[in-house]
C-alpha cells in the first residue's frame, strides 16, 4: 500500500564498465568495444515503472546518449522526464572547470536536441560536487539548469558534504546565486547520517531497513529521494577483476534488486523528481 507523499525516483542511465567501483579494471578507452546491456536494462526498468503507473526522472550520461539517442526518445515518449548525469561518468573534482563546462554543455545540448525540450535537471557522477568542486553549481547555473541533485550529506571515501541539508531546498553557489538542490536521502541513527536512498545501500541493507527509514522520512512531510542504476537489475553482466570493497559494493544483491523494487514501488509513491520540487513550491511549473 502507497503513502500519501510523492517522493522522487530517479535512475542513473550508465552502463557497468562505467562505474567509479570498476574504474581501477577498465580502461575508458575500451568501453567503444564493450558490449552494451545499457538500453536492455533501461527498457527493463521503464516496463517496471509502467506496471507501476510511475513516472521517474532518468539522469542519461552523455556518451550513452550519443549511442543510444533512440533510447532517450522512449524514456520521453513514455512521459519521464530526462535529466543530465554528465558526459564522461568522470568526477567533478578530479576535471578542471573548462572540462567539466565543455562536456556538460555537450551532454545538455544533445538531450534537448533529441527529446526537443529543456533539460532542466543534473547529477553528477558518483555525487561528486563535493566542498572542493562546490564552483560546479555555479557552471550549473550558467548553463540553464534550474536543479541539481548532486550532494550527499554524509561521510564517503569518494563524495559526501557533510552538515549539508538533507532536505530539498536552495543552495548558494560560491558566486552567491542560488540553485534548487534535491539532496539525497539519508536517516539519523545513533548521531550519524546513513543513507538510505537507493543504488548500493539498498541492495546492501536489508529492504526491511531501508522501508522503515524511508517511512521515517516521509513521516516528518519530507519527500524522499531515490536511486537506482540499470546495471542493478542485470544479474548476468560480465564480472571484472576487482579489490574485495569493490566486488562487493558493485555485485552485493544484484539478483534481488528488481524484487525489491518491485516492493518498493508497491509500499511507495514516487514522480519524478521536476514533480516534486514542482509541488513543494521550488520549481515553477512547465
């Protein structure tokens, strides 16, 4: 049975050889010859969230837009909302400003060349506009987005802000303009922030965990937001060579996944995330 509050559902449209926990295996300049499961596993979620009556917003990485433009239009046409997760899946913090500027202007620009619309959201890859690549709200602004969802306020080897709201809300950029920020989900435990919004930690935290948590959030009438990769329901993929913290954050639970979804879009009311900052009152309406 659904809750009454609209939360958001997002997926982060990348394929596995483009994860940050296999980056150490795979060269990018091998991922032209890759096999790609990327357009398989999305079609997959779509049915999902069609049986469902769900729509969700889909942050697409750039290069995968590139190869897979027909992609994009069925996420549009089946009345999602396409966002921008960034060109190359490289973190913020480790890209110069002109690089970060140039490759997400590329990614923006062809996904409103295809879907012939405003794209209005972004996510970074791997949440990574960190205290350190703050001044990348600022190109944010600069290129028209209206939202990002990109911080994480917690302690993480790779991302993280800590003591960042964890509620949906403006953030200042360092140029003192603001933009709508739309934080990931965490839940205090024990003094700490643990996340509980969707990829990794819900395939590893039992779903019992992760639905009280959520239902802790929604209860305080704050809308929460959730995360999922396609790769995360695609069992089959290719294994690769790793460290033991890295098999584990990437492989833990893939074949429970889609049924706990399942679940999830069962007990939960999702929209995608434009919706629900449209509804709190954050984003004009389109």
């Amino acid at each position: 049975m659904t809750t009454g509050l609209t939360n958001a559902f997002t997926v982060d449209v990348e394929d596995y050889f483009q994860v940050a926990a296999l980056k150490s295996a795979i060269d990018r300049h091998t991922w032209s010859s890759r096999e790609l499961r990327v357009e398989r596993n999305t079609d997959r979620m779509l049915e999902l969230l069609g049986l469902h009556g769900t729509t969700a917003t889909f942050f697409v990485l750039g290069w995968v837009a590139e190869r897979a433009p027909a992609l994009v239009r069925r996420i549009a046409s089946a009345g999602h909302e396409v966002a921008c997760h960034g060109y190359s899946h490289e973190l913020i913090y480790q890209q110069t400003r002109d690089e970060f500027t140039e490759e997400t202007r590329r990614s923006k620009l062809f996904l409103e060349d295809v879907i012939g619309r405003a794209v209005q959201g972004y996510r970074a890859a791997s949440f990574s506009i960190t205290r350190e690549s703050i001044w990348a709200l600022d190109v944010l602004i600069d290129l028209g987005f209206t939202y990002d969802s990109s911080i994480f306020p917690i302690r993480h080897d790779r991302y993280g802000m800590p003591g960042a709201a964890a509620e949906a809300g403006t953030v200042r950029a360092p140029s003192q303009r603001t933009i709508v920020e739309f934080p990931m989900s965490t839940a205090r435990c024990l003094g700490f922030r643990l996340p509980v919004c969707g990829g990794g930690f819900f395939r590893i935290f039992p779903y019992w965990f992760t639905r009280i948590a959520l239902r802790s959030i929604n209860a305080a009438g704050e809308p929460f937001a959730f995360y999922v990769h396609p790769w995360e329901i695609d069992p089959q993929q290719p294994r690769v060579s790793v460290g033991w913290f890295s098999r584990f954050r990437h492989y833990t639970n893939l074949s429970r996944c889609e049924a706990r979804l399942q679940r999830l879009l069962g007990e939960f009311h999702f929209g995608s995330m434009r919706s629900v900052l449209e509804s709190r009152g954050l984003l004009s309406a389109a």
